[in-house]
C-alpha cells in the first residue's frame, strides 16, 4: 500500500479579476501548504475503487462516488498512459469538504502521485500539469505542495519565495462555502473588474517581510464570502486577536481562514481556542520551499 499526503492548500493571497472566454476567471495567487491534511492509499486491484473514512467521510458520501475528484483522477490517469491496472483506493477525509482549502484538489493531486507511484509511470511534468488542470485549476498547483505563485485561471504556476518557519492555525466555522456562488457574488458586485494585481515577487527573509509583504494583497472574495456568512469574518477576527498572529484572512472561497505564527505552539494554542468556541480547527507547519528549488 502506498500513501500520499493530500495537503490542506493556503492562499495567502487571491486577486480576482475578469472571466476569461473559457468562463474561468483571471487571478493572482500565492499558494502555501500545510504539513497536515487528508490521506490517501492505494493498493493493487483489478479495477477501480474507491473508500472513505475519516471524520468528513459521511458529508462527502453525499454526492456520487463517481464524480469525487480523486476517482476522476485514477480514470483519467489510466486512459492517458493506456493501461488497464486496477486500485483500491481509500480517501480518509480529515478536512471540511467546500471550505476553501483546496480538499478536493489536493486529494486529486495526491492520487495521481499515489498511482504514479504504484503503476510505475513515467510522465514529464508538462503532461502531468496538463493532465491535472482538466481535473481542476487548483489541481496542478497541489501536485507538489510547496509555495507557487498561480496565475492565469491556475494553469500558470511558478515557485514562490523561500519563507521563514511558519506555522497555520486553519479554521472553519462549520459553515458551506461552495465556489460557484461566491464567484456569481463576486461577478455581481464587480462587473467590470480590472486585470488582478500581480503577485510581486520579493524576498521574504523574516516575519516582519512576510507581515509588510500581505498587508499589500487581500483575497477578493473574502467580502462576498463574509456578505453570505457573517461568522467567516467572525473567525478571522478571533484568529487576529490570538498572541503571535501575522495575519489573518480566508483562503480560497471559504469559509476557512488562517492565522499565520510565528511559533508551533501559538499556532496550537490559537486552534485550540478555536475549537473551544465552537469551531473545527487544526494547527500545522507551512510546507518550505528549498534555496534550491
């Protein structure tokens, strides 16, 4: 059996701007990763497969096993290099589903790392991104789980910067964010919007750098978001108030937000607290980008 890590994803960042022809929107966006997420196994079978477990397991199997991304992803992989291998898969869901924090995509990510690993294949990473932005447009960006700076509707990704040690505090108010009517929310208000902001591209050396370097960017569809739950904002401002925070702010089209720390243990103790008021919460490392890379 193997096992892949399906990360939760972090915008730092996300700067909205007009629909494309191809209906999806323009951005600008920094992606991080926390050290903790779902997990996904795979296991030779003759067909294809797939389980769920974990805590969020029950709210997925609401919809049809069949459109979850990550047996999307096995089938799509498998007719891409021609062979008729089986899995058994199983998807121990430890996110909330529609929160923000790129389950769904990071979960795909994973399984096609998983069953490259299992059947033994050898995909450049052009075809493999190509593959996975069918799947999603955040999908490619989680491939390999550490900073990149996201542009063009997702299939543009380049490294990010080398950040100082950071740790997440990730909360969730319990309440559904589905992307599609935050972005209509977000069309509304905004019909005309001008091309998003460029990610500027800087050296984040220390926490101060990293605090300067935010304050300059947002995530556009925090304000639709909190229009349509009052509480995403709430949490924010609950993570703000919490000792050692640099910031705060939704990720993606919520409703989860992030506090960033400067310490494990304030990043603990923040979701600790959260989850004592009532909140799901989990506290995790920022995944680092090598010098190297």
């Amino acid at each position: 059996m193997i096992e892949e890590i399906a990360p939760a994803k972090i915008n730092l960042f996300l700067h909205v701007g007009p629909v494309r022809a191809d209906g999806l929107h323009d951005l600008e966006s920094l992606f991080v990763f926390a050290e903790d997420g779902d997990r996904v196994r795979v296991a030779p079978a003759q067909d294809l497969s797939l389980d769920l477990t974990g805590p969020f397991a029950s709210a997925l199997s609401r919809f049809s096993i069949e459109d979850n991304l990550v047996l999307r992803a096995a089938s799509m992989l498998r007719a891409a290099i021609g062979i008729r291998s089986g899995a058994r898969i199983t998807l121990d869901k430890r996110l909330p589903i529609a929160s923000g924090i790129g389950g769904g995509s990071a979960d795909a990510a994973a399984a096609l790392r998983a069953l490259i690993r299992m059947w033994r294949v050898d995909m450049d990473a052009a075809r493999l991104r190509d593959l996975a932005f069918k799947l999603g447009s955040d999908v490619p960006a989680c491939l390999d789980g550490r900073p990149v700076y996201v542009s063009g509707a997702g299939e543009k990704i380049a490294p990010g910067p080398v950040l100082p040690p950071l740790w997440t505090a990730l909360v969730n108010p319990g309440r559904p964010m589905p992307t599609g009517p935050v972005f209509r929310a977000f069309d509304a208000a905004n019909p005309q919007p001008a091309r998003p902001d460029p990610a500027r591209r800087r050296r984040l050396c220390g926490y101060d750098d990293v605090a300067s370097y935010l304050s300059l960017t947002r995530n556009d569809l925090e304000p639709p978001a909190t229009a349509r739950e009052q509480v995403v904002g709430e949490a924010a401002a609950f993570l703000t108030r919490q000792p050692g925070c640099i910031i705060s702010r939704m990720s993606g089209s919520g409703a989860t937000v992030f506090g960033l720390y400067t310490s494990p243990g304030a990043a603990a103790s923040a979701a600790r607290k959260a989850w004592g008021v009532g909140f799901w919460s989990m506290a995790a490392g920022i995944r680092a980008r090598s010098v190297a890379n």
